[in-house]
C-alpha cells in the first residue's frame, strides 16, 4: 500500500504556515514502523532540527503531524484513514 508513495527513500517537504506549495527541502524515510493499524515514520531532513512536536508538515501533500523530533530526524504518524 505504502510502496507507491515511498517508492524511493527520498520524498518532499513543504512547511509553512500557509500552504503555498514551495518545496523547502527533500527528505528520505530512515525508519518505518507499523504501531497498531497506523504507520510512523522516521524522516530525515536539513529541517528536521528546526520542527517542533505539533507541527504540521507536508510529506508528498499528505499533511503529517511531527510526534517527535531527534538527531536522526523528526517522527510522524500516518493513521489509518491516511493510509
């Protein structure tokens, strides 16, 4: 299911506070992870540093909430119905 999306290990990312479309940086998939019936992600980004927890990113236009940012790079969770 999630083979199409994440076909390469490299995807966008647009942050901003409206959505205007510009890409601010690429990021590649370090980690997935299956947690009950939803699907978590680590990403790995020049920006991941400067996320906050809360903070809403454009992954590919799929709008993902950040859960939690590290060295490696930020977190974020696709549920179910995102999948």
């Amino acid at each position: 299911m999630l083979v199409g999306i994440f076909q390469f290990p490299y995807f966008v990312l647009k942050i901003n506070k409206v959505f205007t479309g510009i890409i601010e940086t690429v990021g590649k998939v370090i980690e997935i992870k299956s947690v009950e019936s939803n699907m978590v992600f680590l990403i790995s980004s020049s920006i991941s540093s400067e996320l906050k927890i809360d903070q809403s990113v454009s992954h590919n236009g799929v709008c993902l909430t950040v859960t939690k940012v590290g060295e490696d790079g930020h977190w974020v969770t696709a549920i179910k119905e995102t999948l």
